[in-house]
C-alpha cells in the first residue's frame, strides 16, 4: 500500500472484504470495488505500544528502548585525547533492543505473531524466573530475565486462531505452550496477529535447555600445538551418529589445556557431562579433567580415564553457579610433558552443561 503496509488479496477478496466488482478498466490502471471499508492497521509493536490491554508487559518491552547513534555529524576532534567530536542533538535514532535482536515486528513486509500476557500471568512467569538471573543490581536482574521470557513470545509467521496448536516453537527452539482455556483475546495487525494470554506456563526444560560446548571451537588454548592439532570427523561405530571434534596427541606439554568461552550462564545447579571419544589407542588409556574458570581451580572435577571407543556422554558430576554470568571452562589434559606413545593426549566431541531447577 502507498502507506508502506501490504493487504493480501486471494480470489475475489481484499483482506476482509469481497471485490464485488473486479478488473474495471481506466486509462491509467484498474479499479477494484470493494464490499466495505477495510480499516488500516498497526503492526504488532505498534498495537503493543498503543495498547493497554497488557500494562505490565508493554512497560517491560519498551524497556528496551534506547538512543542510538546513527550518521551523526562530526564537528572536530578532541585535542586531548584525539576522539571525534559530535555535534549534540545530531543522528541519535531510538531502537528497541528486543526490535533489533530478537525479531523486528515492526516489519511491514514479513508476517508475525506477538503473544502479550495480562498483568496476573506476567508476574508469575517473571518471578518463576528471576531466581535464575541472579546479579548485582536488581535492574540488571529485571531485564535480563525479562528478555528471557519475552523472546520467545515474539514468534516468525502468523498463526490464526483457528489454526492454534497445542505450542508453538520460539526462534530459540523453546516450546511455547499455548492453552486455549488461557486465551483472552485476539487482535489483527497489518503484519500478523496478537494474543493476549492469562497465563503461559513454561516447562523448566523448555524455558532451560541444555548448554552445549562444542570440543572443535576452543576459544584458546594454553600455547600453540597446531601441529599436534587434530580436528576430526568421526561416526560412532554403535549407532552412526556423526559428530566432528578435537584431538591432541603427543604435544609434550604439563596439563596442556583448551579454554572455551560459555555467555550467559543461569544462577543454578548444573548436571555436567561430556563426550570424549578415544578410537585411535587401547593403550595408554589417558586421563583429562574439567575445570571451572582457571585451568588449576582446586574445585573443578577431577581427573577422568578416557575409555576406548566410549562414545556415550560420561557424567562428571554437579556444578552450582550463585550469579548469572559468563565463564570459562578448561579441559586440562594429563601432568606429564611426554611427547611420544599417546601419553599426552586430549580429545573432546563437545560438554553439556544441564540445568536443574
């Protein structure tokens, strides 16, 4: 449309009206006659932030506004410290952090579906899961659980009301469950559609799924063995799964380690398990560990043996984290410095960090 918006048109109908009397010639183009008036429509951001039919949750959402710059237009340099000088007022443009990040619904040109939880729901659901993003600063806490929750409320396509499953699957691959009985209310957008729910009860599960460290992404590692470096494409010979890791052989190097990077770890206890697979000697059977956040930390896991053609995840036990935060694991290889007969070797398909409630 001349206003930026689309209208779909199939057979005989212009969104919710009929074409009574279609393909009228002029000079210029066609005419289509419609049956009534089809009113113009907000998008679903726009609906949510010119409602008020969810108070709590509209005020959490646009929470995430903030001032951007965008072309702003220099004036000079700092003579001190050498940085640009912007002239004040100029190319600051207002993003939402949700809009940019999670899903732009806002967007006239794609089809969306927003769900919105009344004031009742969004307050269980917001203190069923701020216990896990435990920080510093009770602001901090708010928008990080609040994003947690929201993001999968904010879902690709529309779904009518007709055609509302039992879940839909959020862009993270959480399980939205969506009950029928909790169904307030459904409004028409120009780019999809908004619930309104009662309530969305997440399973612990599906709101908290397993973290996964790949073994072939190392973020670092403790000096460079590059050519006593494997990374492998390798087939579990019992059920055919194919998988890709890392090995290291021979590196002659005392409790070499691999650190990787984890972001975003919930305040809570962890099952902790990883798969490392040794196909390549029976013997020397070579032991690795696990450690939290330095390489030498005393209350990391100990020392396990790397079983031959062991392809099944080995448990290492439980790990408890009191602040949402970000950590570094570091899978340690053996104490000696050999280089040669395997007894130096690491090997990792990936680690699996299990959240528990």
């Amino acid at each position: 449309m001349l206003n930026g918006k689309y209208m779909n048109m199939a057979g005989y109908t212009f969104d919710s009206a009929n074409i009574t009397k279609p393909n009228l010639y002029a000079s210029n183009g066609l005419l289509h006659i419609i049956d009534k008036y089809v009113p113009v429509y907000d998008n679903c951001w726009d609906f949510m932030s010119n409602s008020s039919i969810a108070p709590l949750m509209k005020t959490l959402l646009l929470s995430f506004d903030t001032l951007m710059q965008d072309n702003p237009v220099q004036i000079g340099v700092d003579p001190a410290t050498g940085s640009p000088i912007y002239q004040p007022g100029i190319g600051y443009v207002k993003h939402n952090l949700l809009l940019d990040n999670v899903m732009n619904l806002k967007d006239e040109a794609g089809q969306y579906t927003l769900i919105l939880l009344a004031d009742a729901g969004f307050t269980t659901e917001m203190n069923n899961i701020k216990p896990y993003f435990k920080t510093g600063n009770a602001d901090s806490t708010q928008k990080l659980a609040g994003n947690h929750l929201v993001k999968d409320f904010m879902l690709k396509g529309l779904v009518s009301p007709s055609q509302l499953p039992a879940t839909l699957t959020s862009a993270y691959g959480v399980q939205v469950p969506l009950t029928t009985a909790n169904l307030v209310a459904s409004y028409k957008t120009s780019n999809g559609i908004v619930y309104l729910m009662n309530d969305v009860s997440f399973t612990f599960a599906n709101k908290f799924p397993p973290v996964v460290i790949e073994g072939e992404k190392p973020a670092s590692f403790a000096a460079d063995r590059s050519s006593n470096t494997y990374y492998r494409a390798r087939k579990d010979t019992s059920t055919g799964r194919l998988f890709n890791d890392i090995y290291l052989q021979n590196y002659g190097y005392a409790s070499y380690w691999l650190r990787y990077l984890v972001q975003g770890l919930y305040t809570t206890k962890y099952n902790v398990s990883w798969v490392a697979v040794n196909d390549v000697q029976t013997t020397p059977l070579w032991q690795q560990k696990l450690c939290m956040d330095s390489s030498n930390n005393a209350a990391s896991f100990p020392y396990v043996t790397v079983a031959y053609r062991a392809y099944g995840e080995i448990s290492l036990g439980q790990w408890t984290l009191a602040n949402y935060r970000k950590t570094y694991l570091y899978v340690v290889g053996p104490s000696s410095s050999s280089t040669t007969g395997g007894n130096n070797s690491i090997s990792l398909d990936y680690i699996k960090l299990t959240p528990l409630p």
